[in-house]
C-alpha cells in the first residue's frame, strides 16, 4: 500500500492529487474529500490559523492511513493537512483514497476524516469580527469517531 502524507502552508492542487492516485495499479475507486474552511456567518468568521506539532502531526496522519488499510484493501492514501493563517473558502485537507471497489475507497476515506478531526495533534484558531479564539472539540465529532470504534469491518 502506499501512504503519501504532508503537512504544508502551501496549497495544494486536487487535480494534480487526484492525477496521482489514478496511477495506482489495480485501482478501481478513487474518493477524494477536500475540506475548505468555512465562512460562519453568526460570527463573521474571516480567518483561521492551524498550528501544530511538526513531526507528531506527520505520525499521527501516517498511522491513521495505515489503520484504515488495515481496515479495508487500499491501494493509495494521501492526506495533505494545511497549516497556518488560512482564509474562508480556502482548502485546509485533502483525503484521497484508492481501493479496487467503491465501498471500500468510501469507508476508508470516511473513517481517515474522522479520526483525523479527532487524533491528529491539529489545533485550530478562529479569526472573526468577535476576535481570536481556539476551536473545541465538537460533540458531532467525536460521536463520528465512537461508531468506527464499535463498527470494525
């Protein structure tokens, strides 16, 4: 299996991704998930700064995609997880996953989300007319993490 993980200020390209992916031998699915930070409009939500721990981050998101493909047959993971000062609409991650079935390549790409929102040593700092704060952990997402833990294929 291949594993291709990055933590960057960059942008990235999803084509060029995807356009990876597909070289992958015996690829029949391909599922991308692209997150974008969003424009909150009850709080004017302008901004938001990624810190994290450079290293751990790198490890964290490895073991995640190995977890998966231990999960179900994958042929690729890429995870690219943005960092710094980001702009609404701006990408912040990029999942793409491979698989030779569909089920498979949407499960995976799903369950990497989740525990990445939950695992990855990420922290996240909104920007908005209100002034800076640091995001909690959402109920929402550690309910999403609770069910692959119960729910092993």
């Amino acid at each position: 299996m291949n594993i291709f993980v990055a933590v960057q200020t960059d942008d990235f390209c999803h084509a060029s991704e995807y356009n990876e992916l597909r070289k992958q031998p015996g690829c029949g699915a391909i599922v991308t998930f692209t997150g974008l930070v969003r424009d909150l409009i009850a709080t004017e939500l302008y901004a938001m700064t990624l810190e994290h721990y450079p290293g751990m981050t790198e490890a964290a998101l490895r073991d995640i995609a190995q977890q998966a493909s231990q999960r179900w047959q994958l042929g690729s993971v890429h995870i690219i997880h943005r960092v710094g000062k980001l702009k609404t609409q701006d990408q912040i991650v990029f999942v793409g996953v491979t698989s030779a079935h569909r089920a498979a390549a949407f499960s995976a790409c799903e369950f990497i989300m989740d525990y990445l929102k939950n695992r990855a040593p990420l922290w996240k700092k909104e920007h908005s007319a209100q002034g800076a704060n640091w995001v909690e952990a959402k109920h929402s997402d550690q309910d999403a993490l609770a069910r692959w833990q119960q729910n092993v294929n």
